[in-house]
C-alpha cells in the first residue's frame, strides 16, 4: 500500500505536520488495528484515515467525509492535465516568479468556460496566503506567479479500504459500533475561518463545539492549536473535566507563510 505523507489534492487544516506522532500513538492503542473501529469525525482530507488504515491494517476505519473531498478526488484527472497545461504557460519563468500581465490574461483565458478544481489550482499562481473558489476570485488577484507544481497528481490506492460516509458529527457520534471505538476528533478552531468552509447553517461555531464535548466519549484523539480556547477546558477544572482527566498532550510547532507562528496540540485520551 502507497502510503501519503499529505492529502493528493490540497486541503487547507489536514494533518499532515502531525502523521509521525499520529501514527506513533495510534500503533501504541491499536496495535495492527484488530477488533478496533477508528472513525475519523471531521474527516477534511481523509489524511487521517489513510494514515489509520496503513498504521492499522486490521482496523475497520470509517472516514467522514463532510466536505465532499472524494468528489473532488474522483476528478483528479483533470485536475492533473490543468496542472500540466498550466506548466506550458510558464515555460521559461523560473519558480515563484511574477508572470506578466499577458501569461496572466492567457491563463485567465485558458481557465474560462473549464471545469476546474480552484482548490487545487489557485496554489499554483496565487502567493500562499491568498485563496480563491472560483475564476470570479482568481480574477480579483492582479498578481500571478509561478507556483506550478512539478509533481503529477495521483491518488491511487489512498482510500483503500476504507469506508467512506457523508454526515453531520452530531449524527455520526451517535452510531453503534462494535468492538473497540477510537474516535478522531479535528473539528474546525471556533475561531478561525475554517468554520465557514460550509454556508451558515453548517457553521461549526461555541455551539457545535459544546456539542461535541456532550457527545464524545474516550478512547480519542483530540486536534486542536493554541489558537483556539480547547486547552482552557483541558487545564482548569470544569464541567467537561472528566473527558480530559488523564489525558495525554503533543504539540508541534507550525510556521504560516513564514511569519506567524502556533502549536497544533493533539490531546490522547486513552483509558
Ligand atoms: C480541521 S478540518 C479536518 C482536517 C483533517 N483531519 C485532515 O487531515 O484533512 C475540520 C473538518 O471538519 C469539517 N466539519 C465542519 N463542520 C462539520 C460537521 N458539522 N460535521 C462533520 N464535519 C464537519 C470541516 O468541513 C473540515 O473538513
């Protein structure tokens, strides 16, 4: 089995600065995965759950797949001949140099009327930093640049054998499963933008948070930053104390655009 070190297709929040400690921890609860389910709740990438599935073979591993990412995945294709297309508009241009106004207008042009994944794409000619969803957003941007990934885009084999499904948290949580249950839990920081990947109804805000810390129970894996308040709940006694009495914490260091810097926390709860 291939193993992924980052999601194929990129996906702003996945875990991928995280894998050695995930995969460690995970080998130390579930060993080969025999008898265990890990649901991955807040799915995103399904990074987390290819990893499960490598790390424990054995394991039944159920990716919530919130985001539609597999749609995404299932048109990897043509998000590959984008890729290689768009190289042959900065023939000549070294890496990361500002493209002129007419590249800019031929590729502006040679992205119109196209099914394109600007997820993906708008990485490879916008500054880190900058986002867009659709030709309207990548238009707004007057400065392009030459971000081409030179790597091919493939996802061969990564969501193999796993089981892919499509539901809120709230619902989720509440299945049956048999057998041991680890639940990996990533819900988006209430306060950061990744709260509103979805519209208003599916904002995942103080309310879902409380939600989540009514609904889960351990073993866990529980991601979370400094930037958000979590920690709050994991350090001074409250009412969700029980869920993190004798828990385990991992931090790493992460460095955004190379200016500000925060801590991914993984929080175990393991007995
Ligand atoms: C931090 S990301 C997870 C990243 C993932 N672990 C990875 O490595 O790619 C949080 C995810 O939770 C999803 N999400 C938001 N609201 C949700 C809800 N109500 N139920 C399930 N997932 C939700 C977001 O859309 C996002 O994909």
């Amino acid at each position: 089995m291939k193993k992924y070190n980052k999601s194929p297709l990129p996906f702003q929040g996945q875990k991928r600065n995280y894998l050695k400690i995930f995969n460690r921890e995970l080998q130390k609860l579930c060993g080969d995965g025999t008898g265990w389910t890990i649901v991955d709740v807040f799915g995103g990438s399904g990074l987390l759950s290819h990893n499960a599935k490598y790390t424990c073979p054995n394991a039944r591993v159920i990716y919530n797949d919130f985001d539609n990412y597999t749609e995404r995945l299932s048109k990897i294709e043509t998000a590959e001949q984008v890729r290689r297309d768009l190289l042959t508009f900065v023939n000549g241009y070294s890496k990361y140099e500002q493209l002129t106004d007419e590249t800019r207008e031929q590729i502006i042009n040679y992205l119109h009327g196209k099914e394109i994944d600007y997820l993906t794409m708008y990485n490879y000619i916008l500054y880190s930093g900058n986002f867009a969803s659709s030709l309207e957003d990548i238009k707004k941007s007057t400065k392009f640049y030459n971000r081409i990934s030179k790597i091919s885009l493939s996802c061969d084999g990564y969501l193999e054998g796993v089981e892919t499904v499509h539901k809120c948290f709230t619902e989720l949580m509440k299945d049956e499963f048999n057998g041991n249950v680890l639940y990996l839990l990533d819900p988006p920081y209430i306060n950061t933008n990744q709260g509103y990947h979805r519209d208003k109804n599916n904002y995942f805000g103080l309310l879902s948070q409380l939600t989540l810390f009514e609904l889960m129970k351990p073993p866990f894996f529980y991601f979370t930053s400094n930037k958000s308040e979590v920690m709050d709940f994991v350090d001074h006694e409250n009412k969700y104390s029980h869920l993190f009495n004798n828990c385990e914490t991992f931090t790493t260091k992460n460095t955004v655009s190379g200016r500000s810097a925060y801590f991914d926390i993984l929080i175990t709860k393991t007995i």
